[in-house]
C-alpha cells in the first residue's frame, strides 16, 4: 500500500525491507524488490541492495549468499579504514575541516 501510492518518503522502501527482513519474510522481500525495481536501483544504496539479495539468497544458496556477505563486509570494512586514516592524518595535521568531514562520512 505504502508503495502504490507515491509520494512516499525515499526511506519508505528501505525501511519496509528491512522491518520484512527482521521479521524472516525473506519472500515477501524479494516480492517487494522484484515488483519495485525501478524503486530498488533509484532509492536504495548499492549496499542495501546487495545486502537484501544476499539474505533473500541464504536460505535457497547459502554459500553464494555468505561469498556476497563477506564480500560486501570487506569493501564496508576497507571504506571504514580508509576513512579512519583520514581521521588520524587530519588530527596529526591539526586540519579541523577534514576532520570533521572524514567524521561525518564514518558516521
């Protein structure tokens, strides 16, 4: 229903996969992503994205599922050292904009 009728805010469809996701309607997911796809690619972030395929995936290919999960977990967890160096390199340097920006982003 929420879908169906726009405007909808943008973190309507994020937030309903999620809440279906916690709840192990892992079909009701893929229903959603596969009816809205159009909505998935323009309002969800890659890693979203990525993220709600892999758990639709674990229970029919769990291997595929956890090969795109730790995947996934090594590029966010790469972005996070990267923005951590930044950091560091910022405080040493006593650059307070770029601090707060790399901060900002790792939040």
């Amino acid at each position: 229903y929420l879908l169906s009728n726009p405007p909808f805010p943008p973190e309507t469809l994020g937030n309903l996969l999620l809440l279906h996701c916690k709840y192990d309607n892992f079909n009701v997911v893929a229903d959603i992503m596969a009816e809205n796809s159009v909505h998935v690619s323009k309002l969800l972030s890659k890693e979203l994205q990525e993220y709600l395929e892999a758990v639709v995936m674990a229970s029919t290919f769990p291997e595929e599922a956890y090969r795109k999960m730790d995947s996934l977990a090594g590029r966010l967890v790469q972005n996070l050292r990267k923005l951590t160096k930044v950091i560091q390199d910022s405080r040493s340097e006593q650059d307070n904009a770029n601090m707060i920006s790399g901060l900002r982003k790792y939040d």
